[in-house]
C-alpha cells in the first residue's frame, strides 16, 4: 500500500466544488473538440463516441529501444537518492522563466500533481491552489518542500502505477527530472489517467543532469534532441492535444567570465555549479471528451 504523507499547514483552505466544463469553457481553450454532423445516426455517433473513450490514455507505440533506456549507474534509483541534497538544481533564471510559466497556464484554485519533485518549489509564492500532491524519491526533501499537501515515495522505474484516482487533477508538472524516466511512455500514459478532461502536463528541463543516472537517449542528445524526445513521450500516448514547444536561451555573449575553467561543462553537465541555463518545456493538455450537435 502507497504511503501518502499529510503535511501539516498553517491554515485549512476551504473546499470548494470542482469546475464542470462547459462548451463556452472548451471553445476558449487551445485545442480543438470533435464536432460530427447532425445527419449521422445515433448508433454510429454512440459507437465513435466509444471508440474515442477506450483509446484515450492508450500507448500507440513505444519511443525507446532497450538500450535507449539504460543508465550507466545501474543501481536502483532509490539508492541513489536515500540521502537528501538540498540544494538547487538551475540557476534563477530558470527558476523565474518557470515560475511564470507557471503563473500563466494554472488556473488559482487547481489541484496539481507535482511529479518527481524534491525540497525546492517552482510554483508562484502569491498563488492559492486547491491541493497540491507531491511525489518523489526523498521522503526528507519533500517533507521540507512548503507548497505540497501531501506527498509519497515512489520509484517510477520500477513501478510506473500511480495509486491516485483517475482524473483527479487539473495539472501535472515534471521539473527538470524528465531525463531519469526509463519507461516514460507508461509514465504519461499514467499522467493522462489521473489528469481531468482538459487538464495541463507541463515538462521542464535544462541542459543539468546527473550524469551517470540518465537514460541514453537523453546523454548522447543535445537540446534539440531531447526536445523531441519529449514531444514524442506525449505523441506516444492516445489523447494528448498537440504539445507545445517553449524555449528560452541564455545571451549568447556572456563574458570570458563565464567559463573560468576548462572543466566547468563538465561541472554544469552534472549539475554541481550555477551557469546560465537554457529553459525548455514541453506542454500538452488532456483532450476533452468529442463534443457532438
């Protein structure tokens, strides 16, 4: 049975009801909804209707070959992360090019998954949401992360199910830890289960990385690369809207300054010493059920 660790907050917020979409909330969203003509039969609209429902959240074809999967350090990832490290893992202007982001795709009151998160949160300080779950490897970083509710342990390589509810919320973040995932076409299988209807999945990352604990088709990409590794994730699975490519790059001329020592890349590779970091995200929503007239 999956642990899940209340934390204890300052406050009770109230509970509030959950939003029911409507057309005119569908119509203002980017993407598009299904409409079939009024001169179809009722049987075949109830049979495309079913056709749609049991394919969505299915895996229509894995991204990754074996050896695409393996990580040099081949010992079980909860080994690896059985000590806290609280320190931060971009620089601040990730942190502030996501924490807008953040500010303007999530609705105020949304209840949000926040997957493989640690200590630190990315989320706007001034922003109330419903609830907010976390999960990760640390039991010690997330019990010190002051946004989330509660959280639980878990092990995505080794076990891909999320003991959550199906479509129980309304976001879904990953932060610079898409790069560990060896089965990841399961894992957003597994997001698109729990989010809701017209929910958001937003992946970040940088070019920061534990070296050794990687899959390889991660190591041997470059930015470009690993941009599209992620769109596949999410075009793997039945259902995704079309997802949306976000990137910022630092300034091109950044002083001799900047790399004092030959060896520094290797440093930022690992993710040991700040630099200025490229940002990227990859979003996608929940498609809403086909709307028929």
């Amino acid at each position: 049975m999956l642990a899940i660790h209340p934390k204890p907050k300052p406050r009770q917020r109230s509970w509030q009801p959950p939003i029911v979409a409507n057309l005119q909330t569908i119509s203002s969203l980017p993407f598009k909804t299904r409409v079939f003509p009024a001169t179809k039969t009722t049987n075949t609209l109830n049979e495309s209707n079913e056709t749609e429902r049991s394919s969505a959240g299915k895996i229509k074809r894995l991204v990754l070959s074996k050896e695409g999967r393996t990580k040099l350090n081949s010992y079980p990832d909860r080994e690896f992360y059985s000590y806290p490290r609280f320190v931060t893992h971009v620089d601040d202007g990730f942190i502030s090019t996501l924490t807008n982001l953040y500010q303007e795709m999530l609705r105020p009151d949304s209840e949000i998954l926040d997957l493989m998160s640690s200590w630190v949160s990315h989320l706007p300080k001034q922003a109330v949401y419903k609830r907010i779950v976390g999960h990760g490897l640390n039991a010690q970083e997330l019990a010190r992360n002051p946004r989330l509710d509660y959280f639980f342990v878990k092990d995505l390589n080794q076990d891909q199910k999320l003991e959550l509810e199906s479509s129980s919320f309304d976001a879904v973040l990953c932060t610079v830890s898409v790069q560990y995932l060896q089965q990841p076409e399961k894992v957003f299988a597994e997001v698109f289960r729990v989010l809701r209807p017209g929910g958001v999945f937003i992946v970040s990352f940088s070019n920061r990385l534990f070296y050794e604990k990687a899959i390889s088709a991660w190591r041997d990409g470059t930015g470009y690369s690993r941009i599209q590794l992620v769109v596949q994730y999410f075009q793997c699975v039945e259902g995704f809207t079309q997802a949306e490519i976000i990137r910022k790059l630092p300034a091109a001329a950044a002083g001799p300054q900047q790399e004092k020592s030959p060896f520094s890349w290797i440093m930022r590779l690992l993710g040991l010493v700040s630099g200025s970091d490229p940002f990227y995200a990859v979003v996608a929503y929940k498609n809403f059920k086909p709307v028929y007239e």
